[in-house]
C-alpha cells in the first residue's frame, strides 16, 4: 500500500527536520515550507493527501491557508500541529475543515495515527485539548463575525501590516504597489472603525488573522 504523500508547513527548520524524519517510513514527505503562501502554491503543484502545518506562520497563517486549500483541494487532509493551546483558537482551526489538531509537544506516534486516521476520512484531536474545545464551541458555536467581513486579500494585508511590515514591503509580498496597500489599509480601518495601528494590531489578534 502506497504511503501517503504529504507536505510539511512549519516556519521552525529544526521542527521541520525532526518531524520528516519521525515519519520517514510512514510517509512521503514531498515537501516543506516555510510560509502560507508558499504552501498554496507547493500543495496545488504536488497534490498531496496530507497537509502538516502550523497555525502561527509567516506571510499567510495556517488558518487562513487552510480555508484555502479546502475550497482548492477539497479532497486534502488538514492537520495542525502548534504550541497553541488556545482552545478558541483550536475550533476556529476545526472549523476550516482541518482533520485534525496536535501539539507539539504530543507524542510522536500521535502524529502517526493523526495521519492514519485523517487519510480513513476521520477526524483525530489530541486528548490534551478536546476537553477545552468543546467547552469553548459551547460557549461560542458560531465562528467570530467581524473578520468575515474581509476579504481574502484584506485578511493577506491585515495579517502582513501586523505583523509589522511597512507598507512597501506588503507590497513587495503581495506584487503590487504601495498605494494600492494604503488604499487596502485605509479602506479596511473605516470598515471596521478603527484609528490607529494599534488598533488594528488588536483586530487582527482577536481575530485570529495574526497568530503567534
């Protein structure tokens, strides 16, 4: 039986490495990368069945990724891997049609059977956080509305101005021009009605578009 074709997401080299080499012989690992964008873009080349990602990564987060993948590969198995134990941030991770959420500090052969499952069509959790995800989809049962609002690109220019890129260089990313990013900027802060930076720092951490 083929082993099942998968893609590393992670912007730590070291975890990258350790986690390749931990599924050596129960998988084949196609790729890794670094950042979301360059996901997108590894995934939709290589059509893997797995997606091993991390939530919190640079240039476009896991969650936003994930979302699309699934509406561009559908048939992908989506499971996250991060340090983040937030069980908010968990459901909004579940809601994108992941299957299935790990810690890193899960035991290695979790990640195996992760795999295993996701590839029957299951869903796997790691008993560490179900708990805590099921109190905080029963406290909150539909996802957060604000963000919804944004567009996918907006969510791209909130998520790069907070993480503190100059406007240039979200353009620099995004291949565009400056203006049109201040343009993006502006636009999104009066939709949301917000003044300052800062505060649009806020808005996108409690909206989970830029996650640590």
């Amino acid at each position: 039986m083929a082993l099942p074709r998968v893609i590393i997401a992670d912007d730590h080299t070291i975890i990258v490495e350790a986690f390749s080499k931990l599924l050596d012989t129960h998988a084949d690992v196609v790729a890794t990368v670094s950042d979301g964008r360059a996901l997108l873009e590894a995934a939709q080349q290589l059509k893997p069945d797995v997606i091993i990602m991390d939530i919190g990564m640079p240039l476009m987060n896991g969650l936003e990724a994930a979302s699309r993948l699934k509406e561009l590969m559908p048939s992908v198995k989506i499971i996250f891997l991060t340090m983040n134990e937030d069980p908010d941030l968990a459901v909004e991770a579940m809601r994108s049609r992941a299957s299935g959420y790990l810690l890193k500090s899960s035991a290695g052969s979790e990640l195996i059977s992760a795999i295993q499952i996701a590839v029957k069509g299951r869903t796997y959790i790691t008993p560490r956080i179900a708990a805590g995800m099921q109190k905080a989809f029963i406290e909150s049962p539909r996802p957060k509305v604000p963000d919804k609002k944004l567009t996918p690109r907006q969510r791209e220019v909130v998520q790069l101005l907070a993480a503190g890129k100059s406007m240039k260089e979200v353009a620099s990313v995004l291949n565009v021009t400056p203006r049109t990013i201040a343009f993006h900027k502006y636009r999104i802060m009066a939709q949301l009605g917000l003044k300052t930076t800062a505060d649009l720092i806020q808005f996108a951490i409690r909206s989970k578009i830029l996650v640590p």
